[in-house]
C-alpha cells in the first residue's frame, strides 16, 4: 500500500508485471494488467499499419485521418467490450493530437506524422520487447472477474 499524503486516499497495488512475465500479488489482477497491454499493443500496431499504408501508398493528408477514424472504429466494431474501445480510443487520440497541422502545405507527409511516430514508437518498443505472454497473439478474452480492490475507509 503507497501513501502519497496523509489526507489522500491509499493507492493499494494488488499485483505488478515484470519484463520478464513474471508477476507478484493477486493472479486476477496481474491477469487484467497482461490483458490491458495486449489490447494496447494491438490497438497500437493497428494505428502503426495505418500510418505505414499511407506513407507506403503516397496517400494524402485527408486519406490518412480518414483511415485512422475507419481503423478505430472497426476496433470499436470488431471488441466490443469498453476496456477495448477505451484503449483504441486513448492510442487514435494519441495518434491524431499529434499529427502535425501544415496550413501553408509544404511539409512532406513524413513530417506531418513524425510527431505520432515518435509516440507510438517507445510505446511498441516496451511492449515488443516484453516477455512474449505480455503481448502474445493468442486471444485476449473477457477480463479475469476480480474482487474489488478498493477497501473501506
């Protein structure tokens, strides 16, 4: 249990991921933490393929963001579940405050999305580069049912 002031709420960490898959704390909730970064991992590689099509297809500006709203709501489509669709929308959101706005028009479309690359990359890094359990393709499924973590106070 961490205290961060006396008048503030405890924050009670149930269970921890290591780098090398390894886990410490309650199993139900070190599973919920594996869950959330394969959704994330994927969620992002999906945005990371958007952008590559696009640079790859010599697309314009407009295709781009028309393609990363199309990807996200296909994730949102696809899992329905809310910790997904919160995911694909924290990694869009990411991806589009970052793609930078060029109303002269002279930069190249390498230059608009290089901000949301150097987002995404460090984020793919740390999952790609995670113990394989972290971010494996074998399906997610529902979240593990946990018993509430908060305590009475």
């Amino acid at each position: 249990m961490l205290s961060v002031s006396d008048n503030e709420k405890p924050l009670i960490f149930e269970a921890a991921i290591f780098a090398d898959g390894s886990s410490y704390g309650a199993p139900c909730w070190a599973g919920r933490i594996v869950r959330h970064r394969k959704i994330v991992y994927r969620t992002a590689t999906r945005g990371l393929d958007v952008i590559e099509q696009c640079l790859k297809n010599r697309m314009s500006f407009g295709a781009l963001q028309e393609l990363l709203a199309e990807t996200e709501n296909e994730i949102t489509i696809e899992h329905p579940s809310e910790e997904e669709r919160m995911a694909a929308a924290w990694v869009f959101r990411g991806i589009h405050t970052r793609l930078r706005s060029d109303p002269q028009g002279e930069a190249t479309m390498l230059e608009r999305v290089e901000p949301a690359l150097e987002w995404l990359a460090p984020l793919l890094v740390r999952l790609r580069t995670s113990n394989p359990r972290l971010t494996g393709g074998e399906p997610v499924g529902p979240p593990p049912a946990c018993k509430d973590a908060t305590r009475p106070q």
